[in-house]
C-alpha cells in the first residue's frame, strides 16, 4: 500500500459549544492543558504518517494556522484547505482532492478524542486492504448518531458492514460511527455521487453507504477504549471525574499539568513554601502552623488581633465589648482562684 496521507476536519461553527467558542475554535478548546486538535496531530505522527491536510473554516482558520504552524513541531508537512461553508464531511473530502491526490488517507475529526491513538485502526486497514474501515463504539443513545448493521465474515475473515444510516429513528445496533476513517481514492467519487440530506450537507454516512451501494468493502474497527466528541459539551472530559477522563491516573496528570505541576498530585501551598516561593500568598496572612480547620488558625488569628473568643469560637478584637459568655467564664475563674 502506497504511504497513507491524513486528513483533519477543523472547520465549523462550534455552536453546541457555545459561548466557549464565541471567541476559539472548538478544536483549539484545551483539554488536559493541550489543544484537543493537538492529540490528532500526534496519534498521526505516532503512525509514521508525514503530510498531514487540515480542513478549515474562513472565520477560526487563521487561528488554527496560528496555532499549528508549518507541523513541523510535531514532526508533521502541514498543508491548510479552506472550506468556504460547512456543507458536510464528503464535501470537506472532495475539497481536500487535490491533496490526497489519490492516496490513501486517514480522516480525523478535529474536536475528537480517542484513547490509544490509532495505530490498530492503521495496521488493519494496511493488512487487510478494504476499500473503506470505519471505527465504531457501542453508545447508549445510537439515535444521536450514524449507526451501522454489521453481518459475519467468511471463516478467517473479519466482519463487514452492510448498511449504515445517519441518526436512526429506530436503530438497528448501538453501533456509531466514531470520528476516524480510513479511505482510498473511491471515497471521492462515492461523495460526488450522492445528493444532499435534509439538512443540506453532503453526510459522510452516505458516501460510505455508496460504497456499499457499489459493492465495494467496508470493515468495521471496534473502539475499546474509551471516546470523546468534545464538540459535545456533555462530552467534553470532566478531571474531577476519573472514571471519565481515562482512569485515576489521567485524572491525576489531567489535573497536575491543568495546575502547573507535571502530573501526579499538583503542588499546593505547602509545596511552594518549601521551594521559597510566597507570591501566593495573601500579603496579610503568613502561612500557618497547624490545622487550618482548628487552633492553628485560632492561634494565630488571637496574637495578631490581639482579641479574645467567644463561646462558638469566633474571634473579638481588643477594645470591643466582650460577648456575656466570655465575662462570665472570666468571673468564674476569678472565683475559683480566690
């Protein structure tokens, strides 16, 4: 197989992550202190891929320029695609033609996350050579997305797929279409082919039922990892929630790196006073010794106030009217000592 090229969609509105995306793109919205777009552009580099296409939209495309450059950080030829509107995934494919230039290519969606990278879906795309291979996850709600039936393979063969339909009022499978594609060349004239949906976009669904339409093979690739569509609020990886964000320990680096530390537990108050560093701190407030839930913050709180507590603990400055609870526990050690 000749080298595989990749392709990244970046180009839309973002509305339904709004108003994050009043002023950023929706793939430059940062997740464990990195630009999810960023995580596209490694998993393609950590597969030997070299040139790399990102779709772009006329309103967030210099931003995105800006922040990717030439890809040579990543280890990447970066080249940039306008799409003029949003008129659908196929249409984001035959307007990167000229740079696919009939190679084989990975897409990816530009707001997409995916644990593992995508080092399998490329292995079985180059050992078993199908037309097409479309990663899928089992979700609770296929209705929100392309779905596809499957059917058994020959003996030594892998499954194939044998329809796919874009949001499903009654689903066949809790099947979806994850963000990432493997295609060749036949995608182009399969996205030509077909008419636009309802709502006025050419559906990649549609391409790839073309496809299939024509005979052509389609191999499934099953996620076992975990997956985010951060154009998705509700997606969007919650640190606080471990179970979501990849295991205790992502949560830990999510949150170590989101706080400035390198992973593992993020360094607090105590840590920066150790190293010698006080900025921050409130200037009136040294740090203290002991609990600050008990006498630590008391005590302190007593000598530089100079004033007395109160039955429940709170603190009186000198020179204030002294509540009866304390001038009554004073006349009573008075007593007691005469």
């Amino acid at each position: 197989m000749e080298p595989l090229k990749g392709l990244i969609l970046s180009g839309g509105k973002g509305t339904r992550l709004r108003p994050i995306t009043h002023t950023s793109a929706k793939q430059l919205v940062p997740v464990a202190n990195k630009p999810v777009l960023f995580y596209g552009l490694e998993a393609m580099a950590d597969v030997g891929i070299a040139e790399v296409g990102i779709v772009i939209a006329p309103d967030t495309g210099p931003e995105i320029e800006q922040a990717v450059g030439d890809g040579s950080r990543f280890g990447l030829r970066v080249s940039y695609i306008r799409q003029s509107e949003p008129l659908g995934l196929a249409h984001a494919v035959l307007e990167a033609e000229p740079f696919l230039q009939g190679s084989p290519f990975v897409m990816y969606l530009g707001d997409n996350l995916l644990q593992g990278g995508i080092g399998e879906l490329v292995a079985a795309f180059r050992e078993h050579a199908p037309d097409a291979l479309i990663l899928l996850t089992h979700v609770s709600d296929p209705e929100n997305y392309g779905v596809a039936e499957l059917a058994d393979g020959s003996p030594g063969e892998p499954s194939r797929v044998v329809r796919l339909v874009e949001k499903p009022k009654a689903p066949a499978s809790d099947l979806a279409l994850v963000g990432v594609y493997m295609f060749t060349a036949q995608i182009h004239d399969a996205a030509r082919a077909i008419s636009p949906s309802g709502r006025g976009e050419l559906e990649i669904t549609d391409a790839i039922q073309q496809l299939l339409d024509w005979g052509k093979r389609v191999e499934p690739h099953i996620v076992r990892g975990w997956w985010k569509d951060t154009g998705r609020l509700e997606d969007v990886p919650d640190p606080r929630q471990p179970h979501r964000a990849g295991g205790r320990r992502a949560h830990r680096l999510a949150r170590g790196r989101a706080r400035g530390g390198r992973g593992g537990r993020a360094p607090g108050a105590h840590d920066r006073a150790r190293a010698g560093d006080h900025r921050r701190r409130r200037p009136a407030e040294p740090l203290l010794r002991g609990s600050l839930h008990g006498g630590g913050r008391a005590l302190h709180d007593r000598r530089r106030r100079g004033g007395a507590f109160d039955s429940a603990g709170r603190v009186h400055r000198r020179g204030t009217r002294r509540p009866h609870g304390v001038l009554a526990a004073r006349a009573q050690r008075d007593r007691a000592a005469r």
